[in-house]
C-alpha cells in the first residue's frame, strides 16, 4: 500500500516542482533584458527652422515694409521688414517644431542601467516593470 501512495505521490510532487521552475522563468526573474523603470524625465527638442519660412516671412516682412515712408525712408522700411520677417518666419518655424521626447532610466535586474529616449511616455510609469529590447520599452 505504501508503494501505491509512494508511486501516486511522486510523479504529483514532480508536476509541482516542475511547474513551480516553470513560474519563475515566467516571471522574468532570469530576464537578462528585463528592469524597473527609475525615472521618466521629459525633455524639449528644438525643431530645425524651415528655410520657407525664412523667406515667406521675408516677403511679408518686405510689403509690409514697402507700406511705410516715402522715398529712401520707403526703401530702408522695406529692407527692414524683410530681415524682420525672416527672423521672425524663422523663429516660428523652430518653434513650431520643437516636441517633447522622454528620457527613461530602466535598472536592469542583471546589473547596471540603461538610458532610453521615447517619443511619448504613454503607458509608463516609475517603478513598472519593463523589458528592454533594442531602443524599446515594453512593459511586462
């Protein structure tokens, strides 16, 4: 009788032992590419001027410069609007496409860190669990 409950018992106890293994490479505890999100820090990107935008502002600039003065006074009005809106059409064009990037610090479970830079922080927080892999950031 003990053989019965001895042979009926052992191959349970290796089912659970074998699942229970199984459990904690599920969990990622062996992840070599796995981590805990340190610190999301957002950080603004200047955007690179568009050369249109210089000139379009220059045009403008320039009639509405043209509009002002008579004679020479016209002339110096005109090249000063000019310059005026191309700054400014410039200016604009930086402005306009500048974005928010985010700098994410993930320690890794095996040792060390890693910096990432994402274009949105969407669906990550401070202390979530991630996996790193390439340039991204999954969450488990």
């Amino acid at each position: 009788m003990k053989r019965i409950a001895i042979a009926t018992a052992l191959p349970a106890l290796i089912a659970v032992l074998g699942l229970s293994a199984c459990s904690g490479a599920m969990s990622g505890a062996d992840c070599k590419q796995c981590g805990e999100i340190a610190s999301i820090e957002a950080r603004k990107v200047e955007g690179e001027a568009s050369p249109m935008a210089a000139v379009a502002g220059a045009i403008i600039g320039g009639v509405a410069g043209n509009q002002v003065g008579s004679g020479s006074g016209k002339d110096a009005a005109t090249a000063a609007g000019a310059v005026g809106g191309a700054v400014a059409g410039k200016e604009v064009s930086e402005e306009t496409a500048a974005h928010t990037v985010y700098d994410v610090t993930v320690d890794m479970r095996q040792g060390g860190e890693r910096e990432l830079t994402v274009a949105s922080r969407a669906g990550l927080s401070v202390g979530q669990e991630v996996r790193v892999t390439d340039d991204r950031i999954e969450p488990m």
